[in-house]
C-alpha cells in the first residue's frame, strides 16, 4: 500500500521512510483528477522541495536515514505539508536487520514494502507455533553478508534451504561442515572434477566460494524442517527477485549459473546485453547427467573474468 493510498481524509498522518520522499512527495501533491493545478492553494510545495526540506533538517538534527511523521491537509484535490516531526525509528525492522551496508542501502526500499511485512508476521507465526525455521536467524541473510554487493561477480540461484537438521547456513547448495553433502552438491563436485580436474572435497561448504564473491542466493530464504518448499510464495520471491536485478544493474560484468527451470526463471531480471547468462539442466540426481555434468560451467565462468580483467574463482574448496 503505498502513502497515497492510505491519506484520504483532511487531517491525516502517514509514516514514511526518507529512502523514497522523492517519489511519495511527487505521488502526495500531484493535483488529483479533475482539478485545475493551483486552484485553492496557496503556496503549493513541489515534491522535490519537500524531499529536500526533510532530508536537509534530519542531516541537520544527526537522523539522515529516520522515517518522518508527515501531516498533511486535503485541499482541491492538492496536499500541503502542515508539519514534520521526526521519529525515534530505532526499532524499525530496517534497524534490526544485521545486513551487510550496501546490501542494506541497495534494499532498504524492500524492508518498507507490505510483503516484507507479511513475510515477517508469517515467520512470527511460525516460530510461535514451535516450528524450527532452517537456516537459524543470525544465517539467513548470509549470501548478502559474505559476499558484498561490489565484491559479486558470480551469481549462483538455488530453490530453498535444506530442510535438514544442521544443514543449512544460508549459501545455496552449501551445508555446514559435519554434514554430508547432499546429492545435488557431489554432482556440483563431479563436474568440478570433470571440468577443472579439482579433487572431491570431503565436506559440503561452499563458504570460500562465497567470500571470493560468488553469490550463493536461494530465492527462498527460508524453510521448516522436513518440510520442502513450505515457505514458498510467502513474499521472500519478491525480494531475491529485488536482489537479482540489483545486482545485475549495478555490477558492470557478471557470471549468472541458472542451473533448473526454477533459477532459468529469472533470466528475465537479468541483463544479458552485459553479463554472462550460462544455462543447464539441475546437478540433482535426477537430471545431471542430461547436460548438467559436462556443461564446463566452471571454467567458462573463470575465462569470461579473466577476459574482463576480472580475477578468476579459485573453486578448490580447502581442506577440513
């Protein structure tokens, strides 16, 4: 629901964030259909002054990023800003969550949005009802926290977290160490060896991957134990879509592994023009060896950096 929705009477208050005053002021004193502009206001404010005015007095009072309380008055058919008053926000979910700065920049929109607030009431739900959550909280976002938005130049897309105990940690494919690794990541191996003759590792966690600046991004982030795909279409979609496009508008060369229908799915969030979109069936069990063990993704991955003066991807994982 967006502010403009939400203000229908004469006197009514609205909360917004700071990030997006530019497009809210625009949508809040646009003369409304029907109505002649400057007919019955005096003074009328443009959206990009009062963008201004709110960003200028919260750097002024040490709270750029502070949400603002707005009251706003009707008057044929414009809104004029009456007053403005900042809010302590300290306890705002775009405060609590711990996510690495650009990341959190780049997505504090998405915080704001009503999904997000869905999403998060369905997760309170959940947990109150004894459900245990996989992977643990302080995990979830761990893809965006171990590899920094500027730091990206492969994207791998996986489905949902494990649903296993232990196993998930928030990096597709990957487990923790101690877990076996499951079917879909040993045929990863396979290939790896096929393709780049590196050893099968004896341990599933693709954490080195990550931090060299692979993104290991499930587009659900979340999962109940024992449970597959049982937090599917409950809004996280609608944010790893954000963080695709994200990165694919701001990184200037990038590697994109659509490994399934699933991830292949997203290629239209992706901008192929400059970025490297390589394509084959899912490493599971039951489609590997239709296209995925052969696909010399690994090392098509590495000659594209290297020919962008990129550094390449050491993909030998280290030693328990």
């Amino acid at each position: 629901m967006t502010l403009g929705s939400r203000v229908t009477l004469k006197h009514q208050h609205a909360l917004v964030g700071t990030s997006s005053l530019a497009s809210i002021a625009h949508s809040l004193l646009a003369p409304q259909a029907g109505h002649r502009a400057g007919v019955g206001m005096v003074n009328p404010i443009k959206p990009w002054e009062l963008a201004a005015f709110i960003q200028q007095l919260g750097d002024r009072h040490g709270h750029p990023r502070q949400t603002c309380l707005i009251a706003l008055t009707r008057r044929v058919g414009f809104f004029s800003v009456r007053t403005i008053v900042f809010r302590d926000v300290a306890m705002t979910l775009d405060d609590r969550i711990k996510l690495e700065p650009l990341w959190k920049q780049a997505l504090r929109e998405e915080f704001e949005k009503p999904y997000m607030g869905e999403l998060r009431e369905f997760l309170r739900q959940e947990h109150a009802a004894g459900k245990e959550i996989y992977p643990p909280g302080p995990l979830i976002f761990n893809a965006l926290n171990s590899t920094p938005l500027v730091k990206v130049k492969v994207v791998i897309l996986g489905q949902d977290p494990y649903h296993g105990p232990g196993q998930a940690h928030g990096l597709c494919f990957s487990v923790q160490r101690g877990v076996p690794a499951p079917p879909s990541l040993v045929n990863i191996y396979k290939e790896l060896k096929r393709d780049l003759n590196i050893d099968i590792p004896s341990h599933g966690c693709l954490q080195s991957w990550a931090d060299q600046g692979v993104l290991l991004l499930n587009t659900t982030m979340t999962v109940e134990r024992a449970n597959a795909a049982s937090h599917a279409k409950k809004g996280w979609e609608h944010f790893t879509d954000r963080i695709i496009q994200v990165v694919s508008e701001t990184q200037p060369t990038l590697v994109f592994l659509l490994w399934g229908a699933h991830a292949q799915g997203k290629q239209k969030l992706i901008d192929a023009t400059k970025h490297l979109v390589l394509t084959s069936v899912h490493p599971s069990p039951l489609s590997a060896y239709r296209g995925f063990i052969g696909n010399g993704h690994f090392s098509r991955t590495n000659k594209f950096l290297e020919q962008n003066g990129l550094t390449p991807i050491n993909w030998t994982l280290p030693a328990d």
